[in-house]
C-alpha cells in the first residue's frame, strides 16, 4: 500500500506535536499555547483572527486560548490604531522568556527527527517540503512569515 503525502506529512507533523508536548509538559502550557506564543513571538503584534487562521481553529476558540494566555501573564493585547476592534498581540516579558527556555525542545524534537538523515539529505528534504508548500501556498503574507519566522 502506497502512503501519500498528505497523510504522511499530517502524521509527521502530528508526531512533532506529540514529542514536543511530552517533553514541555512541566512548563505549563498545553501544545497549542506553545505554537500561539511562538507565533506571536515571530509576528509581534498580529490578531486573534490571524492566528486563528494561522492554528486551524475558530477565532472564539483562539479568543479563548489568549485569555488563557493573558491570565497566566504570557500575552497582553494592545489597543490595534488601524481598527478599533480588534487587539494586537504581544508577549510579555514572562512570555519572551517562556518561548526562549522551551525553544531548545522544539530543537531537540525536530534534530531527533532528522537524526537519521546526512547532511545532503536534510538539505534535500527541506528543498522538497518548501517546494511542496509553495505549490500549495495562497500566498497570505502573514502566514508566509508566520511560516518563515519572519516578521
């Protein structure tokens, strides 16, 4: 039987998901909190509706997941000058330094991953997914640098 892509890349990326949520247990957040934080870290000042996009979830659901996040004093929403209505995320200093102390986990997740591959090979298959994604990309710049880390 012959694996297609969609389904072993979804299930690679739901195996990074896992590892890495095993392993930052003890920090106190839950896996999607980790990814939030990390996004606003590479976009600061990005929107609730942006990052809903961004983690696949309904807005209210991501509404939720900053309310959280503020409470536990990692997020502070900003007054956003172009529209009244909406908020611009930040981390705040506990945030920062959250996302800096569990960077080295997402490293460790993705170098055991990789462990097995040369140099050559590494290079290869981050040419191939990037290829991949650009086939499949709608081009939103704010997910590019959400992508990217680019801010």
């Amino acid at each position: 039987m012959k694996v297609n892509v969609a389904f072993l890349s979804s299930d690679v990326g739901r195996l990074f998901r896992k590892r890495f949520a095993a392993s930052a247990q003890h920090f106190g957040v839950t896996g999607p909190q980790w990814r939030m934080l990390a996004a606003i870290q590479r976009e600061p000042g990005t929107n609730q509706g942006a990052l809903a996009g961004w983690l696949e979830v309904e807005p209210i659901t991501a509404g939720r997941m900053v309310d959280r996040l503020e409470k536990m004093g990692l997020v502070e929403r900003r007054d956003d000058p172009a529209d009244r209505r909406c908020w611009c995320l930040y981390l705040t200093a506990k945030g920062e330094d959250l996302v800096r102390r569990m960077a080295p986990l997402a490293q460790q997740a993705i170098s055991d991953a990789v462990s097995s591959l040369s140099d050559d090979e590494h290079a290869q298959l981050l040419s191939l997914l990037e290829r991949v994604r650009m086939n499949l990309s709608d081009d939103s710049p704010s997910e590019a640098n959400l992508i990217h880390g680019r801010g």
